[in-house]
C-alpha cells in the first residue's frame, strides 16, 4: 500500500480525524479502514476492514467507496465515488456517528527561513499536523533519532539545548524502548513536559504525538526528531463560542467566532453588557467556554490549556503589580515566580533589562511604580507579562482612565509588540485609536457578533459618521438582527468565512474532556516561599504609612494601659488593663491583615495561573504579618505593663512569671485576630468593605471576651464563644492574674478566669487551633476567587 507512480498537480491536503491529522500527498494513494497496514486507520466496528481509498488524479482528489458494509458518506449522503477537496467532510459507517474525516487545505506560507536545518529540499515531513492542529509550520530543526537516549534542557551539555528561560537545565529525556518505540521522561523539571497538551511524567510517545517543552514542540516523523519553536507568530481562529451563565441558561455570549493571523493587532469594543469580558475570559481559557473551539496556532486552547496558558499573556484592568516598589524591582521578583528554580540571577537580570529596553523604561527603571503615569504604569504591566516571552497578549481595558495622548501611546505600543512577532487582542471601551488595530470585532449586547473586519470599513458598515450614533443603535433595535444582517455581508464573507480555517471534528460540550493542569510550578514550594516573603517584605517596607501606624500602634495603646494600671494591679484598674490589653492586640492583628488579600486579587488571580502555589502565598502572608503582629503584642504589653505589681491576687503566673505568661498570650491573641482578618479579606469582594467589618468584629470579640457580658452558664452564648478568639485570649490572661481574687464578682467568676495550669494550657492551644481553622477557611476562599479554569 502507498507509494504509486506518477505525478499529480493536485495540491496537498491534510485529512482531520478524531485522532490525529496528517498530510495527503498527491504522490500517494491512501487506504481507509480498519486494516491496521492502511494508511488511513479508522478503528471502528462500523468501518470496514477495506474501506475506502483516496488518491489524486491529475488536478483533483477522488474518494472512492471500495463495497463497504455501512458505506461512506458526504453530508448525510452516500456517495460510491466523488470528488473532494478543502472542505470536504466525510463519515464512514454511519452518516451522522459515524468516524468523522476533514480535509483541509494547507494554510498560506509562513514567514521564515526556506529550509529548517537538517531539511533536504522538498521535504514533506516540514510541517506541523499532530493531534488534528490545522496549522502547518515549518520546523527549526530535524535530527534523527537517538539509538538510546537524547537529553533535552536549557543546559549546553544536553544532546538537544533548548534556549528558552522556562525551560530547566535538563528538562527531560526521550528514551528508545527495548521493544522499538520511544517514552518521553520528565526529569522534575519546573515547568513541566507535556505529551499532546497534557502534563506527563514519563509516557510513551508515538508518530501522532506532540511533546510540548518550553516554547518547542517535538514530533517522531519517519524516523527522524522534528522540532517546531514557537516564535509568536502565531495565529487565533475561534470557532462558535457561547457562554451560558445561572440556572436559567442565560447566554452571555451567543456564537461568536472569527479568524485572526500572527502579528495581528486585534480590538474588540462594544457598549457596556456586550460580553467583552466573558469574550476575554473564554480567550484566554480563564472561564472556558461551553460550547465551540479556541484555536491556538491551530491547536485547542481547551483540550491543552496545560501547556498552553504559558504561551498567554493576560494585562486585566486592575493593574498586576507592587506599586510601593521600582520597576526593577516588582519586574525581578516577577521573574524568580515564573522562570525555574534554577535560572541563575544573572538570566533573570538579563530578561528583565532586556523587557525593560523592549518597553521603552530605561528611565524609569529604578522609579516606584506608583510615581508613574497611567500609560508609564501599563507598561510595567505589559513587561510583567513579556517575561515569559508569550505569543499571544490578552489586554483588558489598557487606555481606561488616560487621557488621549496617552491612550495613544498605549495603543502604539501595542501595534509595536504585534509587529515585533506577537498576536495581540486588546478589549476597549475607547475608539479614538482603533485605526493602528488590523481587525475590529464588534459586539453587540447579548454577545452576539455585530461586525469584523478592518477597523477603516466599520462605520461605513454600520452606516453612521460616529461611533456615540452606532453604540445607541444597539440599544435601539433588536440585537439578534445585527448578527444576522452581519452574517449576510460580504464582511462576513470576506473576513470571517475565506480567512478561517477548517472547524475541528466536531464535538459535543459533554465529549470535550476537562483540560489537565499540570501540579508543576516555576518553583519548589520553599523556593517559592522565599520569593514571596522577600517581596512581601519589600513592599510593606516601602509602604511608609503602613510602618507609622505599625510603629506607633502598639506604643500609644501600651501607654494608655500604662496610665491605667499606675505602678500596680489593683481592684480599681485590673479589668480596664485587661480589656485595654485584649483591645490592642485584636486591633493590631485584624488591622494588619483586613486589607491585604482583597487589595491583591487581581495580582493573585494573574499569578495563580502561572504557577503561583495557593498555600505558598498564604503563608508568605502569615508568615510577614505574624511576625509583625506578634513583636506588636510584645511591645504593646511591655510598655504597658514593664514594671508593674502584678501579684495583687496570686505571686507569680500559672506557669512562668506573669509578665511573660501575658506576652504570650496577647501574642496569640493578636495572631488569631490577624487570621481571622484574613479570613475577612479573603471573603469581601472589595477594599471598602473591610472597615465596617474590621469595626464589626472587634466589637463582637470585645463583648464575648467574657469581661463585659456573662457567658458562662448561658446556653447559646456560651458555646458561641468557644469560636471566638478574643474568649481564649482572656480567658488566659485573667487566669494569670487570678482576676476573680483582684475583683471579685459574677463575671469574674467565669472558670475560665481560674488560676489554674489545665486551663491555661488549653487556652494556650486553642488559639492557634483557631488560627489553623482561619487558615483553611481562608485557602478555601482564595480558591473560591481564583479563575475557573484553576478550580477543575
């Protein structure tokens, strides 16, 4: 079977299955059926064992049914012989379930080099086709295969180097099997090796299969290591998207779809509820939609979104960034989360100049980001996220809140980055620049597509001088009509249908398998860690506010408890001093930490999908703020109480001398406060929110401390407290005290206020008990927070 003499002018084709792609050679006749020797395999119970056969004659592709059982066919219709093409689509067995076969032409030539090293001229093995991609690229190397095994990585002593950042110094290892046949073995790398888009430790790897390392993607073709890189030079065609939302279906995004090609500077607009943002998010796989087809340089965001997502940049609208450091420094923690463990300092460096250079910061590069311009800001953002070198580059409102020259100067930039060699869609609300954009995509409200084209026809298009008159048409007239009235252009034609590569075999929402992400990171967990407290630290150095009020709170409230309590505890001062204790580190903890989740989502958010661990970030937060918190309890209680007779009612304190017992314990207390702030950062969806909870919760712990209202004995309000901190706090330090022998009343006759060791130990566990409580809780919630497609 297979080769025939001859020599046809009909074009090469690649046929499209459920399980791979490959290219028909018109120099070759192709067998269809379950024969495993046909060149053609369909392993289907309703294929025949000798199916069909498909050669070209002369011009022209024929297909030719050669007496099957359950017969081939072409758009429900059975056909015994015919001729096919670019666009033809096939079942064999059944006309509508049956094994499904596209043909598609091969794509217009790619900018590059004419023949990839190790390339003999005409050469067909030049082209990119595994796992039914559409796109066909030529490659940057081909070697043959190694007898054992070849060593890939970033590290010049591998068989095959790698030059890319992401990529660890050695990466991995394709081995030949005893048996013949090869398996790609991952060697802990940072960022993981993915065999067709999903993430592999060790696999066996076969001629239909794709093995994604870094920016390459590595094929075995007749022998030989075929490597693909991506340059960023690539294209998006996005097939049939709808988005439905609730319980009552509500479609948000109602069949959209269009083609865009590399180096293309993309703008889509629309009034407010058009469905940019949910557009965005099905983009970028952050929110996938439900049903049709991302493609990305031919291949499906969705099915591989694990190897995939590093190759996205995504600018939100809220800005990505440490604004209290300097470009620099914000650019280089950037880098240590997102390159691997091992890229030496000096790599990193070198990445974060060079993208400083690219953006045209030179100036400002060891400037705080807050003392920036709106647009001088946004390109921080953009460098943030060209670290990793993506090729295609998601932004989400970029010129909002600047004025007409600076939104010009965005929009410049970013027709540069789309001319460098990147695909780059930008959503506005802004037209005063959409002329430097090559496409235009036009939402109307219910997301439903109302134009696409070059930005230049669009008005005329919509048969208005000025976008205010378009944008109130869409609220004037019915929104299904502008997709159907666009669908019947010749715009549609022209820009949508002639530029669009063929649809994928088509498959229902419920086939589409959840896409696996990888458990890889940049970094180990620790290495990670360290990142996070270094930066965590740098920023809340550089904020100098925040270290004024850290410094002076813990003194001013340690000398109002010092002017009450005078030079000893005594019946007249003991429960103002103990309040005044428990008040200051509630306040100290809960204060420190209200704000800080909330006013980094949009940073966490970013970074989660590029690796960041969940609980690493949680604890750089805990491990910062409680360190901060717990010397603030110390100092608070020393200054007010240093020097002062405790031992009205007992000598010393349940375990150790007072002072120190009351330093613990204040300590703890503040550090469940800080928790439990987290917990309410965690849960608000906005900055504004915190304080009116902070002054909630602290008058809720005041009251159930157990020194102004008597909980003992009262059912309900008893075991309610159990779950407060503020309960446990004072349950600690009135038992160092013995307050029932320095004021003795109802209240104060809590056995929670028993001088007694068990007790003390036990308030001494609860609270960090709780704490670990509030730290679950808080890590359920970021989840909670965190893109869609993170939550699978």
């Amino acid at each position: 079977m297979g080769a025939r003499p001859g020599a046809p002018s009909a074009p090469p084709l690649v046929l499209l299955t459920d399980s791979g792609s490959q290219l028909i050679d018109p120099g070759r006749e192709y067998h269809v059926g379950r024969d495993p020797t046909s060149e053609i395999v369909l392993d289907d119970p309703r294929v025949s064992w000798h199916h069909a056969v498909l050669r070209a004659v002369d011009d022209h592709w024929l297909l030719e049914d050669v007496g099957s059982t359950n017969g081939t066919f072409d758009d429900g219709h059975r056909v015994s012989s015919e001729d096919v093409g670019a666009g033809t689509h096939l079942r064999f067995g059944d006309p509508s379930s049956g094994p499904a076969a596209t043909l598609a032409g091969l794509p217009r030539p790619v900018p590059g080099p004419a023949l990839a090293p190790g390339l003999a001229p005409g050469d067909r093995t030049a082209v990119l086709a595994p796992q039914a991609s559409g796109t066909f690229r030529s490659p940057s190397s081909v070697r043959p295969l190694p007898e054992r095994t070849l060593r890939i990585g970033r590290s010049h002593d591998n068989d095959l180097v790698l030059d890319d950042l992401v990529v660890s110094r050695h990466h991995a290892e394709l081995r030949e099997l005893p048996g013949g046949g090869h398996e790609i073995v991952d060697l802990a790398s940072h960022n993981g090796t993915y065999l067709n888009g999903s993430p592999v430790q060790r696999a066996p790897v076969g001629p239909a299969d794709l093995i994604g390392i870094g920016h390459s993607a590595l094929c075995l073709v007749d022998g030989r290591l075929v490597e693909y890189t991506d340059t960023g030079e690539i294209s998006l065609d996005v097939q049939h998207l709808v988005v439905r939302v609730g319980p009552d279906h509500r479609v948000l995004l109602d069949d959209v779809g269009f083609p865009l090609a590399e180096r293309s500077l993309l703008a889509v607009a629309g009034p407010s509820g058009a469905g940019k943002s949910t557009l965005l998010n099905a983009l970028t796989g952050l929110r996938p939609a439900d049903e049709g087809t991302v493609l990305y340089d031919g291949r499906d965001l969705y099915r591989d979104y694990a190897e995939l997502r590093r190759r996205i940049g995504l600018v939100p609208q809220d800005d990505i960034l440490h604004t209290q450091l300097t470009v620099r420094r914000a650019l280089a923690y950037a880098a240590e989360l997102r390159f691997p463990g091992d890229t030496a300092r000096g790599e990193r460096e070198a990445r974060v100049a060079e993208v400083i250079g690219e953006l045209g910061l030179d100036g400002r590069a060891d400037q705080v980001i807050a003392s920036l311009s709106g647009g001088q800001r946004k390109r921080v953002s953009v460098a943030l996220e060209l670290l990793t070198k993506p090729s295609l580059l998601f932004l989400d409102e970029p010129t909002s809140g600047l004025d007409p020259g600076m939104e010009r100067s965005v929009m410049h930039m970013l027709r540069g980055l789309a001319d460098d060699g990147r695909t780059v869609v930008v959503v506005t609300h802004s037209v005063l620049s959409l002329g430097v954009c090559d496409r235009l995509l036009v939402l109307a409200p219910g997301g439903r597509t109302a134009y696409y084209g070059p930005p230049g026809e669009a008005l005329a298009y919509f048969g208005f001088e000025e976008w205010p008159e378009a944008f109130e048409a869409f609220e004037n007239e019915d929104h299904a009509a502008w997709q159907q009235r666009f669908r019947a252009s010749p715009q549609y034609r022209r820009y949508v249908t002639a530029e669009a590569v063929p649809a994928l075999p088509h498959r229902a929402p419920a086939e589409r398998p959840a896409p696996a992400i990888g458990r890889e990171k940049p970094q180990g967990w620790f290495a990670q860690l360290g990142t996070l407290v270094r930066r965590y630290t740098s920023v809340l150095a550089a904020d100098r506010l925040f270290l004024t009020v850290m410094v002076a709170l813990p003194f001013v409230i340690g000398v109002m408890c010092r002017a009450m309590a005078g030079s000893r505890l005594s019946p007249d001062n003991a429960v103002n001093c103990l309040l005044t204790l428990c008040i200051g580190g509630l306040l100290t903890g809960s204060a420190n930490s209200v704000r800080e989740l909330v006013k980094e989502r949009a940073i966490y958010r970013r970074e989660r999908v590029v690796g960041l661990s969940r609980s690493a970030y949680l604890v750089s937060k805990v491990v910062v703020l409680g360190t901060v918190t717990v010397l603030q309890a110390a100092v608070l209680t020393v200054v007010g109480l240093a020097g002062v007779d405790l031992s009205f009612a007992v000598p010393t304190g349940v375990v150790m001398p007072q002072l120190p017992e009351l330093i613990i314990a204040v300590g703890l207390l503040a550090f469940s406060a800080m928790m439990l702030g987290l917990v309410v950062s965690a849960l608000v969806g906005k900055e504004e929110a915190t304080m009116p909870l902070l002054v909630l919760l602290s008058v809720v712990q005041i009251v159930f401390s157990g020194l102004m209202l008597k909980l003992h004995g009262v059912p309900g309000l008893e075991q309610l407290a159990w779950l407060i901190p503020s309960r446990w706090g004072m349950s600690a330090m009135t038992r160092t005290v013995e307050l029932h022998g320095v004021f003795p009343t109802a209240i104060t006759a809590d056995p929670m206020f028993r001088h007694e060791r068990p007790g003390w130990l036990v308030s001494m566990a609860v609270l960090p008990g709780l704490s670990a409580a509030y730290g679950l809780l808080v890590l359920g919630l970021l989840r909670r927070h965190e893109p869609a497609i993170m939550r699978r």
